[in-house]
C-alpha cells in the first residue's frame, strides 16, 4: 500500500500571482495559466483568489514588477520562465 505525503496536485488549491500590468490594471493569474482576470484594484483580485481557492490563506505571490495577463498560453504548458524566475526571487525576499 502505498503511502502519499501529500495530495495530488489536483486536490491542492492553485497559487495565484497577483501584481499590476502595465496600464495599471491588477492581474491576477494561476500558476498554470488556466484562470485568472484583470481587476479593477487590488482588493477585487484578491476576492477573486479567494473564491477559486476555497479562502485558503497563503495562495498568491504578490509580483512587484509589471505582470501581463496570458490567457493565449494551450493549459498543459508550463508557467512562463520569466514570471516563474521572478516568483522564486520574491519568495527569497520574503
């Protein structure tokens, strides 16, 4: 029998990043590029995270630099080395 340390990646929320484009606009998208949306303000994106991650706190990585929404990108790509590089610097900061 075998024994899972964690659930499948399926069974785990998905983490966000959330940060402003370049027009202003707050973005906030899934790691997988497979949802997400422009908002209004900051407060709008993060309600948005909140209502596809069941209110699971530590779900986004807020992106100080300019983030462009992808919605071009086929679901079984993988993240945009770009934004996954910046992810990981802002992760060693904090």
């Amino acid at each position: 029998m075998k024994n899972e340390a964690e659930p499948p990646s399926c069974l785990r929320p998905p983490i966000f990043v959330i940060g402003q484009d370049s027009r202003g606009r707050w973005v906030a998208q899934d790691l997988t590029g497979t949802r997400g949306g422009l908002f209004v303000n900051r407060a709008e994106a993060l309600r948005y995270i909140r209502s596809e991650n069941g209110n699971r706190p530590h779900s986004f990585v807020t992106i100080t630099g300019i983030i462009e929404l992808d919605i071009t990108r086929p679901q079984d790509a993988a993240p945009k080395r770009q934004l996954s590089v910046e992810i990981e610097r802002q992760l060693r900061v904090a």
